[in-house]
C-alpha cells in the first residue's frame, strides 16, 4: 500500500485508520459524506472529500490515484436500520456496485468491511444488506479478477467513538453514563455476548490485510468475550433493563482464523480499558 483511500476516513474506525496509515508514511485521501463522521476526527495530511460514495465515480477525476480502498462508510447501526429499512438499503447495497466500479477503474483492490452479524442470530434490514454486499464482493470482484478482502468487525470501542445520540456505541455510551452519574438502559435481555475488540487492534488487522489479506473471512475480534451486563458492572454504572429490541443478536461465532494466520494478535482488553477510562 502507497496510496490509499478511505471511504468513511472521518467516522470512528475509519478516523483512527486514517491516523495509523499517515504514521507508516502512505498517502491518504478520504471520501465521507459526514452523516456519523466529524470534522474533529481529521487527520493531518489527509485529503477528505466531502461526498456520498454511492456517487464516487461522478468524483473518480478529484481522487488521486490509489492502489487501495476500505470502505468502511455505511449505514451504521442495527436497531435504526428496523425503524430505516429503505434508508439503511439504499446506503449500504446502494453504495457497494459504484464502489467495485471505482476500484476496478483504479486496479485497486478493496477492502470490504462486512458484519460479524453475519455469523450471529441477528436479522435486520442492516445485517441482511451486509451479507448481500459481502457476497457481491466476493463473487463480482473474483468474476472481474480484482483483489479484495472482506474483514469483519466484532463490537468496536476505543478512540473516536460516539458517545451519545442515535449512532452511539455502548462502550462509549458506558463510559459516558458512569462519568456522568446517568442510569444506563440495557436492551434486554442484557446476557447478550460480544467480543469487544479495541479499535487499535482493529485498525492493525486491517494494515495487514490491506497488505497481505485475500478473499472472504477475515474476522477481527478478540478471543474473549463479555455479556452487556458484565461489562456495565465491571464499570460500576446504573442501569435498567429496557425492552427487547428487534435485530438485536445474542451471540456470534467468533472468526479470527485467517486474520491471525498474517500475524495478527490482540494487544488490548476491554477490562484493562474500562479501568483506565473509569
């Protein structure tokens, strides 16, 4: 990787993404249309391009050449996608075919970021789109002979995270209640699991297989896992037990295999971050 864009370079992983690739010296440019993304999570010598990537090829001739492209610029959350059907369709499958155009047209390969729910009990408008995308990826991008990997995010926290609004995380909702002495609402039943994976480690495993990845399941997420009450008591933060939510997944397979086979390892845990952030 020398050259590489973003899409979605202003939003949480993509932000701290950014950071990581202008630290190993590669040039860096970023298309995010800002609706989860921030200004505030700019990084220095990075280009950002503000526009909407289901139109990137209106766009291709102000994007420099680049030899790689994550996207990572979708709708973002599960519950609102139940309430967003049409919307949460229209940015995720809408975006992926201009997307391959784009890296085809650049003989860039892409780096598609896909749904652990996938591997879970979930089903929404959202984890249904992303498994759609994950399979047009690999078969078109194999049809066209492009390089590309599909990597799989398990429940990302750490730096940049949303802290409150309808796009908020739960680690940084967490945080966020405790420091501020709030009362916490869990869906229920609360006993649902996830493998909570530091953004840092998230972002490592993505350099590697921007570099080195090939092909479909990479997951990225870390060998332990919690309940959302586990890691609600383990901050000492109030809560309450609010209603099943539709979409919410208890549980999924955790995948790391063909991640941790380029060499990839994770170095932070949500305990020891709780505590340092408490």
């Amino acid at each position: 990787m020398l050259n590489v864009l973003v899409i979605g370079g202003a939003g949480f992983v993509g932000s701290n993404l950014c950071k990581e690739l202008v630290n190993a010296g590669i040039s860096v440019q970023s298309i995010d249309d800002y609706s989860t993304g921030s200004e505030k999570n700019h990084v220095e010598n990075v280009k950002y391009i503000n526009y909407d990537c289901r139109n990137i090829n209106k766009i291709a001739h102000k994007i420099d050449l680049v030899d790689t492209v994550f996207h990572l610029g979708e709708f973002p959350r599960v519950e609102l996608s139940v309430n967003n059907p049409i919307e949460a369709m229209s940015r995720i499958t809408g975006a992926i075919s201009p997307v391959i155009e784009f890296c085809y047209k650049q003989s860039a390969k892409l780096i598609y970021s896909g749904s652990s729910t996938r591997f879970g009990d979930a089903e929404s408008p959202y984890s249904i789109c992303k498994e759609i995308n994950s399979q047009i990826v690999h078969r078109l991008c194999s049809y066209l002979h492009m390089s590309y990997a599909i990597t799989y995010f398990y429940n990302v926290y750490g730096p940049n995270e949303i802290e409150s609004g309808p796009y908020s995380t739960l680690i940084a909702k967490i945080i966020y209640a405790k420091k501020n002495n709030k009362k916490i609402t869990v869906t229920a039943p609360g006993t649902q699991k996830r493998n909570f994976t530091h953004v840092n480690d998230v972002v490592k495993a993505l350099m590697l297989i921007g570099q080195n990845g090939h092909g479909d399941n990479y997951g990225i997420g870390s060998d332990n896992s919690y309940s959302v009450l586990d890691v609600i008591k383990l901050a000492d933060c109030e809560y309450e037990i609010g209603k099943a939510k539709k979409g919410n997944r208890l549980s999924a397979n955790l995948i790391t295999e063909k991640t941790k086979a380029l060499g990839w390892k994770e170095n932070d845990s949500i305990v020891e971050y709780i505590k340092r952030q408490i």
